[in-house]
C-alpha cells in the first residue's frame, strides 16, 4: 500500500513537471502546485508546535509552529521570538 502510493504522489510530481513547461500547472491554475495542495490538505503539521533539528531526539535545534509549505516545497515555521525561516531538511517531533 505504501509503495502503490508513493508511486501516485511521484507521478504527480512527473505530470506537474511536464505541465509547468508550458507554464499553467497540473492543478490548472497557473503556477499551480497539485501535489502541494494534496499534502496541505492531508497534512496534520500545519499550525502544530514542534521540535526541528536533525537529530530531534538527541539534539535539537528549536521549537517552532509550523505554518505552511511553499511551492519548493520548503516547510515554512515560526519560532517563539515571531520571526519565520523555511527549512528544506530536517526532522520534526511534535510537541
């Protein structure tokens, strides 16, 4: 089941590519992002506080509440001062 869905969401990803190069996005709006909207829309990350590090367990690096996902895909947080930074790696433990 996992590798059967994996392969969808790859596809996605290859039918997003090739729609981009004609520049109106798989979604059908232009710069859309399909895949990306799938995942905020199963995701159960947004608005969560959580732990980013990479290694979280051992020795993480901040506390955050996770606010979004931008179109490459960076993970968008907000730590506890209010400022924002996107992180494109990482771990996250939920709080």
């Amino acid at each position: 089941m996992f590798l059967a869905k994996l392969t969808w969401n790859l596809g996605l990803l290859y039918f997003e590519e090739a729609n981009d190069l004609r520049g109106d996005g798989f979604s059908g709006r232009k710069g859309g992002h399909m895949l990306l909207d799938r995942w905020k829309e199963l995701s159960d990350s947004l608005g969560r506080k959580v732990v980013f590090g990479h290694n979280v367990f051992d020795a993480p690096l901040f506390e955050a509440t996770v606010t979004g996902l931008q179109d490459d895909g960076g993970l968008m947080l907000r730590l506890d001062d209010g400022s924002c930074l996107t992180v494109q790696s990482g771990e996250l433990r939920y709080r």
